[in-house]
C-alpha cells in the first residue's frame, strides 16, 4: 500500500474499492497532512473532521453491504468557501457572511458526495472569489508550497494548495477570470475550466455570472476527468446549465499525433517573463516533436480582455453583491438606525477593499450615464473576442499558451497596485469570457535548481470540446515529465 | 470643490449603499481613475454593428414546469437571520419606499 | 372649480385644464408557483413558509422561468389585441429595500415580452397599451407593528405582469373604466383573480394637466394604489393639487417631477421621494436567464384557451338574447356569472327572466350568512335548477312570490325546485271550478262592486281579487281569479 500522498484520486478510489485501504483511514490521513500543513500554507478554513471521518465510515459500511461503489468511493476533497453544502459555513472569505451556514447543498456537491466523496473542509480564498493571490482573504493568507514568500495564486488558493500539498487528492475551486488556471499554473497541478454551463453553478456563490464555473484541481488529468464526469450535466436549478451528457471520464486518451495546435503570438508579447515563454515553448515543442501540427493562430482583441473581462465582471458582480444587506443572513451593524443605513454600515464593516472597489467599479460602469460607454461597450467587445475564436477553431483543434505571464510572484508584490494584479489575469479571462473549455497542465519549472517554480501549459478548445482539450493535456502530461509533488518543506527542492 | 473623480466615487458609493469615509474616498478615488485610465482602450476597439454578448451560452426558452417543490421549513430560511422576530425578518422602522 | 365635457376641467382663473392619465397595473398571475423557483404560493400563509433558497435570496441559489408564467402572459397579451415578441429577455433592476432579497428584482427593460394593444371604452376611445412585461413581485414589509419593520418573504418572486398604457386618459372615471376592463378581462381568461383586498392587483398613475391647446407639463407619479376607490381619489386630488399650484402663477409652487403616495386616511397624495433621489436602476441582462422566446405554437395555443371576452358577451346578449344593457352588464361582469346565466338560457331558462332572478336574487345570495357561499359557482343552487324555477314560475305552477320563497329554500338545501314546491304546498291552484267556487262566494255581498266593475271600471276588479286570493290561503293562481271574476260579473250581467 502506497502512501497516501502518492496516490491520485483515481488510484486511491481503486485501492479502496479493492480493500487495500478503508474510506476512514484515507480520510484520516487526509485529517492528518492538514494537520501537519495547514498552519503553514492556510489551505482551509474550516475542516469539518467528524462529519468527514462519520461519512467515511458510512462508506465503510455500504461498501461492506455489498453497495456498488461510486466513481470517487472515499476519496476525500477540499471545497472552495463559496460552495453550497448544508449545514456547513459558506463565508465567502468575507466578514459579511462570517456564519453563514446554507439551508441548502449545491449541484455539483450533492454530486460528489453521491460519487462516494467526502468533503472535509472549506478552503481559503480572495474574498468573494476577487483577486488573484489569496490577499484579498478576510481570514488570512494561503501560501504557495513550493515557496511560503510567494502567492499560490488565485482566487481558488486554498484548494489549490490543498492539492499541491498533498492533504487532498482533489478540490474543487471556480474559475471567473482564471481563479483555477492560474492558481493550479502556480501550485504545479492540473486546474480544469469546463466550457461556460458544462456543470451547474447552482449552490455556487456568484461573483460574474456569466463567467462563473465550478472547475476541479487535480493531480493528474485522469482525476480531472473523473471529477468532470461526476459533476457535469444538465441541472433544472441552473438555467445556463447546457442540455450535454456529463464529460466523458474516458476520453483523455487521445494522441497527440495529426492534431492541429494554434499558437497565437498574442499570448507570448514581448513583456512575457523569458523563463516562462522558454517553459512553454517547449513545451509546445514536446507536442510537435510528439507528432502535432503547431499552427500560427491570431487573437487580435486578446489586448483588450483584461478590461472588457473586468467591466462585465464587475457589473455583474456589483448586483450580485447586492443581496448581502444584513436582513437575512451574516452579522448586521446597525449603522444610524435607517433601513438605508443600516444596509450601508453592514456593507462598509463586512466588505474588504477589493470587494468595495470592484463594486463600485460594477456600479458605476452600469449607472446612468455611463451605461452605453463602458458596459454595453464591453458586451460588444466580448462578442468580437467570442468570435475571433470561433475563426481561430476553424483552422485548429485547440489553442496552447501559457496560463499566466509569471510563476508565482511574492506575497504583498502586487498587492498594492490593483491594475498589476488585474493584468496578472491576462492570458485567463479571453477563455472565460468567451466560455470556452481549457485546462492547465504543468509543463516544466523555472528559477534557480533549489528554488523551482512551476509553469503551466494552457489548453483551449472550442465549446463543449471538453473531451477534447481534457485528451489533450492527458497525452501532453502522458508525453512528459512535469509532474512533481512539491517540497514537505517550505522552499525545498522538489 | 471635489475633482470629479471623487464625485463620482462618493456617488457611485451611496448608490451602491457602500457607507466609505472621506479618507478612503480620497484614497480610492484615483484608483478609480488609474483603473478607467488603464480601460479606456476599450474606446478604441470598432464595435460598429456588433451585437452585445450578453450571456456565455447560446441557450433560449429554459422553463421548467410548474409544479411544486417543497419550500423550505421556516426555521431553517431564518436560521442566520441576524435579528428574526415572531418568524418575520426584522429590520430598522421604515415607511414604504421600495421601488 | 368645475369639470366641463371631456376631461376638461375649468380652474378659478377661467383656465380650461386638460388632465393626462396614465395607468401601470402590477397584476398577480394565478400559476401554482412563483416565476422562478417551484414554491407555492398562497394568500395569508403563516411568514416565510412559503420560501426557498431561491426566493430568499440564498448565496448561489438560481432563478429558473416557470413555464406556466409565460404562457398565462402570452395570453393576457393576445386578450388585449397586443403583440407578444419572439425573443424577450429578462433583465435586473437594481435597488436596495427591505423586501427585495436579491438587492434586485428580475424585471424586462428594453425587450419587454409584449408591446402595442389596448382597451376601448364604452365611449368608444382607445386606450392604447405602450407595452407589457413579466416581473417577479417583491416581499412584503408590514410597518405598523412594534419598533421594527417586518419582512415576510412568501410574497417574493411570485409573477406579475405590468402593463403600462400611453397617457391617454384624461379623467378619473376613464382611468376608472379602464381598470374595471382590465380587470374583467384578465379575471375572463383566467389568468389572474385580480383580487385588489389580496393585492394582486396594483396600480400606480400619472398625472398631469396643462391648459387646453399647450404642450404637456411635469407628470407627477403616484405608487401603490389598493382600490378603485384609492385610484379614482387620488386621481381627483392630484388634479385639483396640480391645477391650484400652476394658478398661484408662482413657479416655485409648480408640482415637481416626483413620485407620491396616496394616504388613505387623509384622502391626500404626499412626496415619497423626489427627482432628486431618483432611482438609478442600473438595468443590465440577467445573466442567469437565457432569452425568452415565444413561438407561434405556444401563441396559438394560448389563443385557442381565450373565452369570450365580456365587452363581445355584452353586445351579444343585448342583441340576440334581447337585455337591457344594464342587465347585460350585470350578467358580464363577472364570467363565472357570466357563463352561469348563459347555462339558464341554454337549458331553456328565459333570458329576461334569468337576468333577473340572477341580478336580483341569486347574487344577493353571496351575501347571505346561512347560504355560506363565495362565488357562484359554489351554490348549491346549479343552472339547471334555477331554469326549473324559472319555468315554474313561468308557466303559472308557482307565483313569483312564492318563488323567491323557493329560491330560498333551494339555496339552503340544495332541493330541487319542484320538491320544495310540493314539500311546501306551494303550487297554484289551477283547478277552475274551485277557482269559480271562492270567486262566487267572494261576490256574494259586494254588489256595489260589482256593478262598479259592470259599468266599465275594471280597476275596481281589484278590490273582489283580495277576498278570493285569502279564501285560497294564496294557492290560487292569480291570473286565473281575474278571469274567472270578469267571467262570473259578465255572465251574470
Ligand atoms: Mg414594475
Ligand atoms: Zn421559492
């Protein structure tokens, strides 16, 4: 019996199914290396030991009823605390829903527990799902595990690094603009985006609904898979869910050989960090050599997504942050003893900085005014982004580039600059505001021999291609050697 | 006299019902302004004729039936109320003013 | 002042005002569940049982449109002749309020699902629909117990639609009429019981008036109006308000352009807030709602389910079934009466007759302790059985006195009309030889009568009619002792 930590969630669901291990020892070493690491990396938040240890067990128990196991049977996984799960506290990593325990348990949860997985805790992230580094937590910051000075990126940091660290084998995290490609680029793991409304943001805390989606962390592509499998599909709750069969967990065991591999030069300008263009170059070299076709694609509006992504985001989330008043849920301050002021002292004591700033930002790109200039403007650019891509599918199977123009940059680097911080998202949110399918996959590693960073590869398909961009990262990450457990210690060598 | 950025975001702020202190209006304001500086760019792109994105998928005509579901027990829509009286939420005296 | 012909209303100064009326109507749409979550709505449930994570506003809770919504609002368009657009969509209003939960209610801005149609009133004018939508109602807050305002949430994201009409009416009683109409029709189709006590019917206004022959001056919009008795009033206040205030000539008494509350109590319109502190709605597409779209099946579907409308009901029971326009009115109001008063007449009951019974004893019956019945259709007394009386009645068997004692019967038990009749001891007596026999003796003794009636003074036949009726202890058929009086005085003449 391997290690617990050695085992990807495939591996561990199989040696579990065949007896090698119970439900309850996995989760208990689950239990055991967030004790051992949390202190250090503040992966979660709240872990919730004896509700996962007693469902655990019931596993146990149905699996020794002769109960058919389900595709994740024990594997324990880390959900990002803007995810719905009854009973559980959903903050947000926000004051102002500091408690908060949902009457209710989201799709895709409901679907990973139906699978046999068990839920041990809530993890760390920028505060409503805004940020890119974990800075913007109101609880405190998660640290990279491959360097404790640095960022693990984000806004899904605790559940990248809950992975990366080795506690769990997967998570769940939901991307916007990137919060699971680049967090995952950074932490050295696979991070899939499915295509917008391939899994059911119901019980999902909004942040851009039209950007949002559920996206796993993993070890390796084939748990992507499996967790796609598990919680993709149409849901009646969520109206933007599409009508298509839950994602293959089977697919992802395609060639690299005949397939065509756009590569716009967009996504390589000349401020690229060199150490990370010469990582992905190679890799997209790998592929060639691996018998893919690299085609010159070009994303001309790739230029302006940052702030096209940053206006519809913003004014999408200005409204969905609009409910959080202090009349039905978190702590309320009573502020002059008005209605109105009462919702604008619970509003001022319970958002952080980031939050305020791109509310107002929302607020005021949709107000009177302004409306046309700024966010009907956005609408029409995103059109044109969409478009350009659906040109560029024309000529290619998918498009490769690098997740993010850096490895991970030092806790508090960008943290006073919110315009640096919004460009750390540049090459992320052109996928999402188009809904498109793409994953990172790690592709090498930059810095010093003793001080190594990891560099993720990005894969993007056309819609609904999920299959497809999963089958590639799977024959990339099967092509080379990138995977690597990152140090038990901080800074270490891998 | 405010500049007009700071205007803007002391009104943007109480539509937004964000209660922020002079300070930090001073504070964010030229964020603000670096920020909409940075995305001006985007009055450069040629948008002549292109329809509005307005949602990510390409879906119409999503209904579902209607039929029942079952509502949830009170105490449970109430349970993280911060101030719940007599199974109603309580909320500071007002008078009419809605929309 | 005083109102002339057609709206026109003459201030102090001699001023001829024309008064501009427009009405938006919030109306509650009867479907099992709200717009976008699958709870079930009902009227005075106990606070916040009838609540989801949807419509509570939980953190990541989704709307999902209630299919039965659109098409009861597909077919509120088609009954007002307007039309229903292939593509709609849903959009955001934001504003924050006690009762909204989401900090937003889900509204149509500039793609509504219906635009264009309208009402003609019995003058004959067109009032013309700018446009309606589908929206999701808010919570309720209740204001006036204890130290706190109290927020029941049931209420929230059930369906309304809004219709908006052009600013067409230019009095009270149009705007009046118009109400009444809608009413009638959506209550017809069945898509809304448009009860104002329960609140699923709202109606706010806008008012203005401006001297004959100018241009329009600032509208002044007056919210939440709860009956027709609110609306109408509030209407005639602002008026009268509006005029007083341009006839001080003083500019800086001019209404202002705001929004207004009417105070029942004090019969007046009071600021609720001004230009000003407008609303900045920041409307945007919801991104939780794909586009709406209606096609042709589902507009002819909804086409096929619309009944008669009673503006038709009324001409054609004037026309053919030869009413009163008053009584035609009356029978249409309402279409449960409606159909109920054209079940009488198919089973063979008399119109005129019908009409009458229904106008004048079947529907006070509502009101009756002891019949315990809200709407016609839940009295025990069904068309057939009211035809059976009427027949009675009609040919003699009883008289119409005696019938409404009947009716009452009928009402309380459920009886047929011929049972209670004979259970009752009711029925005529249309046996001639008795008839003559009470007749006979009635005469005996009352010669100067007699010959009263002999010299031409049948009036006087009256006065024999009384004694023969009290011999009979009421059985005998009254038309029957007339003749049969004329016939012994003549016979024996
Ligand atoms: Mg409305
Ligand atoms: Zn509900």
């Amino acid at each position: 019996m391997s290690a617990y930590e050695e085992l990807d969630a495939t591996a561990l669901a199989e040696s579990i199914v065949r007896g090698e291990r119970t439900a309850e020892e996995t989760t208990a070493d689950a239990l055991r290396v967030i004790d051992e690491r949390n202190d250090e990396l503040f992966a979660f938040v709240s872990v919730d030991r004896e509700g996962a240890l007693a469902r655990a067990r019931a596993l146990d128990e149905r699996r020794a009823a002769g109960e058919a196991p389900g595709p994740l049977h024990g594997v324990p996984v880390a959900l990002k605390a803007n995810m719905c799960l009854a009973g559980a506290e959903v903050s947000c990593a926000s004051k102002i829903l500091a408690g908060y325990r949902p009457p209710y348990t989201a799709t895709f949860v409901q679907r990973l527990i139906d699978a046999g997985a068990v839920p041990v805790g809530m993890t760390n992230m920028d505060e409503f799902a805004m940020g890119s580094s974990s800075e913007n937590s109101a609880f405190g910051v998660t640290r990279n595990p491959w360097d404790v000075t640095r960022t693990p990126g984000g806004s899904s940091s605790g559940s990248a690094v809950a992975v990366a660290s080795g506690m769990v084998p997967i998570a769940l995290g939901s991307d916007t603009g990137g919060s699971v490609r680049q967090p995952a680029a950074m932490c050295g793991i696979v991070g899939y985006k499915p295509t917008y409304g391939r899994v059911s943001r119901y019980g999902l805390v909004a942040f851009g609904s039209s950007l949002d989606q559920v996206s796993p962390f993993a070890r390796s592509t084939r748990d992507a898979c499996r967790v796609m499998e598990v919680i993709s599909g149409p849901d009646e709750l969520d109206s933007t869910c599409v009508d298509a069969p839950p994602v293959a967990a089977g697919a992802g065991t395609g060639a690299l050989a005949g397939l065509r591999v756009g590569v716009p030069p967009e996504y390589f300008p000349d401020d690229l960090d060199a150490d990370v263009r010469a990582c992905v170059e190679a890799a997209i070299e790998a592929m060639r050599a691996k018998g893919a076709e690299i085609v010159p694609v070009s994303l001309p509006h790739t230029d302006v997504a940052i702030p096209t992504y940053y206006v519809v985001a913003t004014a999408e989330a200005s409204s969905n942050l609009a409910r959080y008043d202090g009349v039905r849920y978190g702590p309320r301050a009573e502020g002059d003893g008005t209605l109105q002021g009462m919702f604008a002292a619970t509003r001022d004591a319970g958002f952080g900085d980031e939050v305020k700033r791109r509310i107002l930002l929302g607020t005021y790109v949709l107000s009177s005014g302004y409306h046309e200039a700024w966010y009907g403007r956005a609408l029409r650019v995103r059109r044109l982004l969409a478009d350009e891509f659906d040109v560029a599918f024309q000529e290619v199977d998918v498009v490769a580039c690098p997740t993010a123009p850096t490895a991970a940059f030092s806790l508090g680097e960008k943290s006073a600059d919110p315009v640096a911080m919004y460009l750390s998202d540049t090459m992320t949110v052109p996928a999402s505001l188009a809904g498109l399918p793409a994953c990172s996959v790690p592709c090498g590693f930059v810095g010093a021999r003793d001080a190594q960073l990891p560099v993720g590869l990005q894969v993007i398909g056309r819609p609904l291609a999920d299959e497809l961009v999963l089958a590639v990262a799977r024959a990339f990450e099967a092509a080379t050697d990138h995977r690597r457990r990152p140090p038990r210690s901080a800074g270490g060598a891998a | 006299m405010d500049s007009p950025e700071l205007e803007i975001v002391k009104r943007t702020a109480a539509l937004a019902r964000l209660e922020i202190t002079d300070a930090e209006a001073r504070t964010l304001a030229p964020q603000f302004a670096r920020i909409l500086a940075q995305f001006q760019v985007l009055t450069s792109v040629d948008v002549e004729g292109v329809e509005p994105m307005t949602g990510a998928t390409r879906l119409a005509d999503v209904t579902r039936a209607d039929e029942p579901r079952a509502s949830l027990p009170r105490a449970a829509t109430l349970a993280n109320a911060p101030d719940e009286r007599d199974g109603f939420y309580g909320v500071p005296k007002t008078i009419g003013g809605g929309s | 002042m005083s109102t002339a012909a057609a709206g026109v209303v003459s201030g102090q100064t001699g001023t001829r005002w024309i008064p501009v009326i427009g009405l938006e109507v919030h109306c509650q749409l009867d479907t099992r569940t709200k717009l976008f979550c699958g709870c079930e709505y009902s009227f005075g449930a106990e606070p916040n049982t009838i609540t989801c994570p949807v419509c509570t506003a939980q953190p990541g809770a989704l709307p999902v449109l209630n299919s039965a919504a659109l098409e009861y609002a597909v077919r509120a368009a088609l009954a007002l002749n307007a039309d229903v657009a292939p593509v709609s969509k849903f959009d955001r209003k934001n504003y924050f309020y006690c009762d909204l939960p989401k900090g937003y209610q889900i509204s149509q801005f500039d793609l509504p699902y219906c635009t264009g149609g309208g009402i003609q009133l019995a003058s004959g004018k067109f009032i013309r629909l700018t446009r309606i939508h589908m929206e999701e109602d808010a919570g309720k807050a209740i204001h006036d117990r204890g130290d706190a305002t109290l927020v029941d949430l049931n209420r929230a994201g059930v369906p309304l639609i809004e219709s908006v009409t052009e600013a067409d009416m230019c009095s009270a009683d149009e705007a009046h009429e118009y109400l009444t109409a809608l009413k009638e029709i959506f209550q017809y189709i069945g898509v809304s019981d448009c009860d104002m006590e329960k609140g699923s019917l709202r109606c706010d206004v806008n008012v203005s008036v401006h001297p004959e022959g100018e241009p329009w001056r600032t509208k002044v919009e007056v919210k939440n109006l709860n009956s027709f008795r609110n609306v109408r009033a509030s209407i005639q206040y602002e008026i009268a308000r509006q005029i007083e205030a341009y006839e001080t000539g003083d500019p800086a008494q001019y209404p202002e352009q705001e929004t207004r509350l009417f105070d029942v109590a004090a019969g007046v319109t009071r600021t609720m807030r001004s230009k000003e502190d407008a609303h900045d709605y920041r409307y945007f597409p919801d991104p939780d709602l794909p586009l709406v779209t209606v096609d042709a099946v589902l507009i002819e579907r909804q086409r096929g389910l619309l009944p008669e409308l009673p503006v038709a009901r009324r001409a054609r029971y004037e026309s053919e079934l030869g009413l009163s326009a008053y009584d035609a009115g009356v029978m249409t109001a309402a279409r449960d009466v409606a159909d109920f008063f054209e079940t009488v007449v198919r089973v063979g009951g008399d119109p005129k007759a019908a009409a009458n019974w229904i106008a004048n004893d079947v529907l006070r019956a509502l009101s009756d302790p002891d019949v315990a019945a809200s709407s016609i259709l839940e009295l025990l007394v069904k068309p057939n059985d009211l035809a059976e009386l009427i027949a009675l009645v009609g040919d003699g068997t009883v008289s119409k006195n005696a019938g409404r004692e009947v009716l009452d019967e009928m009402l309380r038990s459920g009886a047929r009309a011929k049972d209670v009749v004979q259970a009752m001891g009711l029925e005529q007596v249309q046996d001639t030889s008795q008839i003559d026999e009470w007749c006979r003796a009635a005469l005996a003794g009352r010669e100067a009568t007699v010959a009263d009636v002999r010299a031409g003074n049948l009036k006087a036949i009256g006065a024999l009619m009384g004694p023969v009726m009290q011999a009979s202890k009421g059985s005998a058929d009254p038309q029957l002792v007339r003749a049969a009086l004329l016939r012994i005085i003549g016979e024996e003449g």
